[in-house]
C-alpha cells in the first residue's frame, strides 16, 4: 500500500490511550486523554486520528509503534462486540496502548491492521504484532 496523505481516511472512535494495557492507567499527555469520533488515516510517517471539533490530529509515529493487536475491550469499556484496533508503542519510557474502532465487522478491521503492519514494517520492539 502506498502511503497516503490523507486519501484513504475511514470515519471510527478514539478510546483512549492506557499505560502498560491496564484500563484503570489513563495516559494524559499529548492530548491523547479525550475520546472521541472522527476520521482516522495513515500517512507518511504517523497513524493519525482526528477527532471531530479539533483542531490537530493525534498522532502515533510508525517508528513508535512495536505492534497491534485486536481485542474486544478497552479502557474499560466494551463496544457492542466490536473488534478494537490496540496500537501499542513507546513514548517517554512508557508502554502505550492505543484503541480504535474502524469498522464494525472483523473483516474491514483486519484489512486495517494489515495497513498499519505494512507501513510500520517489520516488528522492532518487544510487543507481538499479530491479532489476538
């Protein structure tokens, strides 16, 4: 897949990022706090998530990111069995974890992570990149 700027956006819901995949460790730097709807793309360098009435979009950088998984909850929420998107990356020393909803049926889902994996590259870091 080449990477886009922006052509490939998909509307879904930022959960939220938690510290070390424990729901009750909310990360609030960055302006990663706040959930919320909006579009989501992959750009040159950077997974990107814009939430609706911002201004600036989130961003996690590819050379963060050390997988991505998919689970049914996060941040202590649940979402009607929707397969939820964990990008899970390194800022500051911290083990984050960071949760999207793209789609509502697994396969779309799938079709995403697989977007990411590719325009991450291969697995630098400790974390598994495969689905679970």
């Amino acid at each position: 897949m080449a990477r886009s700027s922006g052509s490939n956006r998909r509307t879904g819901h930022y959960l939220g990022t938690e510290i070390e995949e424990k729901w009750w460790q909310r990360y609030d730097r960055n302006k990663l706090l706040a959930r919320g709807n909006g579009e989501c793309w992959i750009d040159q360098d950077a997974l990107c998530f814009l939430r609706y009435l911002t201004k600036d979009p989130i961003k996690i950088r590819f050379d963060a990111i050390v997988g991505v998984k998919i689970a049914k909850w996060h941040s202590g929420r649940w979402y009607c069995g929707r397969p939820i998107v964990k990008v899970l990356w390194i800022e500051d020393g911290l083990k984050l974890s960071s949760g999207f909803i793209v789609a509502r049926d697994m396969d779309n889902t799938l079709r995403f992570v697989g977007e990411i994996k590719e325009a991450v590259g291969p697995p630098h870091g400790g974390a598994s990149n495969s689905p679970s």
